[in-house]
C-alpha cells in the first residue's frame, strides 16, 4: 500500500485497481485508503462523554448526578498534576490495542493519518492554543531498532509545521516499555527525559502540546510537564491516540 504514496494519477487508478483500499483493521474492501471498515469503526471507544478535566479518565455514566458534578478524578484530585490537561481520542481496549501496536512496532506508519483524524476531533482546542507541538520521544537505542517515533509521525501528520519541534525534548535513559503502577513507572521514568538545550529560552511563556500514542498511568505526562514548567513553560498538555482506562 505504501508504494501508492510515490505515484500519483492514472498510475495510482491502476494500482487502486489492482490493490483496492483495504480497512487498516480488517483488511475488508474500502472505498477509501487510510480508513476503516463500519464494524471495526463500531468497535473502537471513543472518549466523548463527561471525563476527568485533568487526565482525561472517562467517567462512568452509570454514576449518581452528584457524582458527575465532580470535575476530576479520584486520582487527580489525590494528588496535584505537573500537566495541565490530558486528551486522549480512545480507550485503550482490544479494538484499538492491536492497531497502535501495529503503528509503534508493526512498521503500520500509513496508519498516522488515520490517528490523525482522531487526535484532531478529540483535541481541536488543545492543538488551537498550543504554540509549540511536540512528540515525546525515544531513546536513541530504541529509535535505532524501531527506527520511528511513532509521536513523532503523528506531529508531522499534524500538519501545524510552524508550531512544531519535534527535538524539544530528549529522552537519555531507556526505560523498560509502560510496566508496572504510577509509582513504579514514576521511579523508572526518574530523570529520563531532558529539555534540548538548544531550546532553554524558547519555551518561556509558551502553551506546550505533547502527543505521544497511550496514555499509561500519567507518569510520562508529568515528567515530561515538570521539565517543560521548570522552564518556565505557561501550560503543558498531551494528546494521546488511546488511554488506558483502569479504576483511578
Ligand atoms: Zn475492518
Ligand atoms: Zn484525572
């Protein structure tokens, strides 16, 4: 399917032809690329309904009304939070696990304009007032063997080139990949990440919008925000593809 980004025309009627678009998820017949198929769309969960206006965690609409008056979470509001705000488009489920996994390591990348799509519906405000974008990124070592940042896709589909840094940030300690509870995941995180030092003074006074693919227990998110605000960031937020939802 990649091949058909490098032609354009009749060539790439031909080749709709003889390789018709297939639903990302599936691969049943579409009739178009980058998209999927009315039963995997069905089976994705979408966060839309009242959520936590702190890290994003759904809440359960089965609660009582006095219980949806509160704005955050049980989590959030046991401890105060580095980030600002947390986004994320989906949960993170059976449906839509199989799909990032294919995307960070699957080599799936022509799936980034499908996240895409969710990113911008779930944080249209958040990539408004954001006047730097940037992925959270991969250590060096896993960028070799993955060969992508897979966040970092995802800002360059974004299509906001002027806000956009994809080397804001560095990350200088390889930590094993999203095991363990918030303080487990807070430990290893521990001095993982770095603001490029070219970039000190840039971040002064800015709204800063991190996107990564999942959001796991939040420790990535105030890591990264607690750089940023040492440097005397204005707002740092993240938008995620999926998030994993557990009882906070
Ligand atoms: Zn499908
Ligand atoms: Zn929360």
């Amino acid at each position: 399917m990649r091949v058909k980004k490098l032609i354009g025309g009749t060539a790439r009627a031909f080749l709709d032809f003889i390789l018709p678009p297939c639903c990302l998820s599936c691969s049943a017949r579409l009739a178009s690329p980058n998209a999927l198929c009315a039963d995997c769309w069905r089976s994705l969960k979408f966060i839309t309904g009242h959520k936590c206006s702190s890290c994003g965690y759904p809440f359960d609409f089965s609660l009582s009304s006095e219980q949806r008056s509160f704005r955050v979470c049980a989590s959030c509001a046991s401890r105060s939070r580095q980030f600002d705000r947390a986004v994320s488009a989906l949960e993170y489920n059976e449906s839509s696990k199989p799909l990032i996994l294919a995307f960070k390591h699957g080599d799936r990348i022509d799936y980034a304009r499908l996240f895409v799509g969710f990113l911008r519906r779930a944080g249209e405000e958040l990539i408004g007032q954001a006047d730097i974008i940037a992925p959270v990124p991969l250590h060096k070592a896993r960028l070799r063997s993955r060969r992508y940042n897979q966040s970092a896709l995802l800002c360059r589909e974004l299509g906001e080139p002027s806000k956009i840094i994809l080397d804001l940030l560095v990350r200088i300690k390889n930590t094993p990949p999203q095991a363990g509870n918030y303080r487990n995941r807070n430990r290893n995180l521990s001095g993982a990440f770095v603001l490029n030092s070219k970039y000190k003074r840039v971040v002064q006074g800015k709204n800063i919008l991190l996107i990564d693919d999942v959001f796991t227990t939040g420790a990535t998110a105030e890591k990264t925000a607690a750089i940023l605000k040492k440097y005397g960031a204005t707002s740092v937020s993240i938008l995620t593809i999926a998030r994993v939802v557990t009882p906070s």
